[in-house]
C-alpha cells in the first residue's frame, strides 16, 4: 500500500528533523562542555591515578565554582601556606618593615629585635639598622628576652638543618641566619675559622655543618660554588656579628622591653612580600609572623599566637577544612582543602588591587617559580606554588583566552613519581582551561 504525503505533512516531517537535530547537537555541545571534559578528565585519565587531586575552580563574577572534585578533602599545602602568612601580614603590618625596638637609657641604648630577617641578608639587605646603630653616641645593648619560641616550626624534619631553606628562626636574625659559602670563603667571615677540611678526599661533597653546634666540614680538594648553610642563631654571637660589622662594642644584656620603648621602622613591606611569595623564602614567611607579633604587642615575639590569632578571628574554618602551623609550610602538619584556598583567593582578592597583587605572586612563564610554567607572551596564570617529596599545588588566578578571572586549587598529594612531572600535569590542565573558559 502507498502512502500519499502531502506538501503540508512534509513540511512538518522537515521540521521535525531540524528540531531533532538541534536537540541532539545541543545533547552533545552539553555533555562536551569544558567543564564537562575536565571533570571526566579528573576522573578517569590514567595520567592522574598514581596520585589524590583535588581541584576547584571559582567563577568571582558569578560568584559560584565551576568544578569541585575532591574539593573540600584537606591535603597537605607545602609552600602555597605562605598565602595565609601573606594574609596575616596584610591585616597587620603597615606599609613599612618594623626593625627594632629601642630605649635610651643614660649613656646606654638598648635595642630588641623584632623579627626582621633583611639586616645583612646577602640577596635583600635593609640598612637601616645598621646606620642607626652605628651613629649613636651611646654604649649598645643588646636583648633577646622577648622571644622564647622554637628555633623550628611543629613538624619540620630534624635533617633539614643543614639545608639553606631551614634557617633557624630568631629575634634579630642576621644575614638571613646563613652562612653563605662561595669557594673557599664566607659569609659572614667569621665562621671560616670554624671549617674544617674533611680527612677523606670523597667523603665529603658539601658543606656539612655539626647539628648542634656551628663547626663545618668541608670537601678535602675543591671549593664550593656557592652553598647557603643555616648556623644555630644566639644572642651572643647576634652581637659578635654585629661588632664585625659596626666595629663598636655591643653587650648581651637580659633586659625585658621597656614600655617606652621607640620602634625604628625600615624598608617597604611589599619589598619582603614579594620575595616570600615569589622565590618562596621560608625564612621570610617564618620571620613575618615574628614581625606581626612586634607589631601586635610590643615586649613579647611569638609567631605562633599570631598564627592562632589570625586563624581564630579571622579566618573561621572548620578543623576538618584546615590546620595551620606555620608560617612556611615545612610542616607536613598544615592541611587545607581546595575551597580553603579558593575562599582565601576571594579574601585577597578583596584587600589588594589586582595590579599590586599580580606583581606580588609569581608570574607563570615570566617570575619566580613559576618562571619556567606555561610560557607565553603574556602571562596568563599568577599563583603560588608548594612542593616537597609526593606534594605539588598551585593555587591563585588564571585569566582566560576570552578574557574571564578565574580563581583555582590545584593540590596533588601522595605521589611516588618525580615533582617536575606532576607540576607540568598540572600546567597543562591549566592551560586547557585557559583556552576553554
């Protein structure tokens, strides 16, 4: 039997068919999403198997996340902690550094630190000390009573004090509480008389120093390139340092601070900012709490109070989001989901124009260490990094190909393989982004 169709039922069939064409290429633009993409990507590449990812991507202007896969579980931060400690300094530190306390006392100045760590650093000095010092009339004094805290953080390795990222923390550090060794000489001069050459030719490659004491060993035959390693800060030899230097007396005294006490104040705060965050100095971001605790109080140093003070007042995360117990992010205690990071991204976003804030962080392609990430003529991704064995994040702000701020967490946890390969994984999830959004 033949079926007759007419013009009219023929044009409807047609339009039948574009329609279900439409939904069906519609079915597909949506189940092809990038979003889409990169959450199956998370979670079924073999590429991210060997490790636990949690990533979150935070749309400001819309003011709701894009993707959230392991998002609210904590990992261990490393270094992208210093954006807390970054955090902490902005709500508490004025536009320049604080540098000492001081109060005259007949024909007698005594000083207390406050924490500075640029008084003779060999990459960022400040002077200011040293020029104040060194023009007073009257006989120096030294106190270090205002600070009784552990010369590391919870959690850092007992090992790592002979590497150049673990310097001691202290109240009045000098040339960055490392003896920074260039052939056979260093700096400060004063310890060469403390290093010994090693007795047997190969056993020695490095410059190895004694754990509880500043005694050196050397390679038998060759110099050293340059090596940076942390010597046990005292107050003692803060002095001894300092007379090299002024060329002048300086006592130890056992002196409280006075409530009269005047605070001489240094160089820009953004000159220290930039430094932590972009070459990631751990002593800076350790000293910084140090010197917020000068600035909150002015006879007693206690970096961790004011760790506690801005978490608790400020911050509120629940425990199960976050822990934070130190400046640096050595310890493996730190733990912060990926929404933590995103949520503190909003807060900075909030307190710091985005041109300040921009040159703040590492710049990927261009700055710091990031300066070898996703290169391009212009940079597209400003964030901090943090890595250590089976850790590497990157957690800050990516603008895209059409022009959109994003705000993202990357955090990798538990990884066997090598660091530089989870950290180009994650430039190129970044980049896809980039170009998608």
């Amino acid at each position: 039997m033949a079926f007759i169709v007419s013009g009219r039922s023929a044009h409807l069939i047609s339009a039948m068919k574009t329609l279900l064409f439409l939904v069906l290429i519609g079915f597909i633009l949506t189940g092809c999403s990038p979003v889409r993409l990169i959450v199956r990507d998370l979670r079924t590449n073999s590429t991210y198997a060997d490790r636990i990812m949690g990533v979150a991507l935070y749309n400001p202007a819309t003011r709701k996340y894009l993707i959230q896969h392991n998002a609210d579980r904590p990992f261990t931060p490393a270094s992208t902690t210093k954006l807390f400690t970054f955090y902490a300094g902005l709500l508490t530190l004025p536009d320049s550094l604080p540098v000492l306390r001081y109060v005259v006392r007949f024909d007698s100045l005594i000083f207390w630190g406050t924490g500075n760590p640029l008084l003779l650093h060999p990459d960022l000095p400040d002077t200011t000390a040293l020029a104040f010092l060194r023009n007073r009339p009257e006989r120096l004094y030294f106190s270090a009573v205002n600070y009784n805290s552990p010369r590391y953080g919870p959690g850092w390795a007992w090992d790592d004090y002979n590497d150049y990222y673990s310097p001691e923390r202290a109240p009045l550090p000098l040339y960055g509480n490392v003896v920074r060794f260039r052939g056979k000489s260093s700096s400060p001069s004063r310890f060469m008389d403390s290093v010994q050459a090693s007795s047997e030719s190969n056993a020695v490659k490095t410059i190895r120093r004694a754990e509880f004491s500043n005694q050196f060993l050397r390679p038998a035959q060759a110099g050293i390139a340059v090596q940076d390693v942390p010597f046990r800060w005292q107050a003692g030899l803060a002095a001894q340092l300092l007379v090299d230097t002024l060329h002048r007396p300086v006592g130890v005294v056992q002196q409280p601070v006075s409530p009269n006490a005047r605070l001489l104040r240094g160089i820009a705060t953004d000159s220290l900012y930039k430094r932590m965050l972009q070459v990631s100095d751990n002593f800076f971001a350790e000293q910084l709490l140090v010197m917020i605790g000068a600035e909150s109080s002015t006879n007693r140093l206690d970096p961790t109070a004011q760790l506690r003070r801005v978490a608790d007042s400020v911050l509120h995360y629940p425990a199960a989001s976050a822990k934070w117990v130190d400046g640096s992010g050595l310890s493996r205690y730190n733990l912060f989901t990926p929404n933590v990071l995103i949520d503190l991204l909003t807060k900075l976003a909030a307190l710091v124009p985005q041109q300040r804030l921009f040159a703040l962080l590492p710049a990927a392609g261009q700055t710091g260490t990031l300066r070898s990430m996703a290169p391009s003529d212009k940079p597209y991704l400003f964030a901090k990094s943090g890595s250590m064995s089976g850790v590497y994040n990157l957690s800050g702000y990516l603008l895209t190909r059409r022009g959109k701020l994003l705000y993202f967490s990357v955090m990798n946890n538990n990884f066997t393989g090598s660091v530089s390969a989870v950290r180009q994984q994650t430039a190129e999830l970044l980049k896809q982004i980039h170009e998608r959004f």
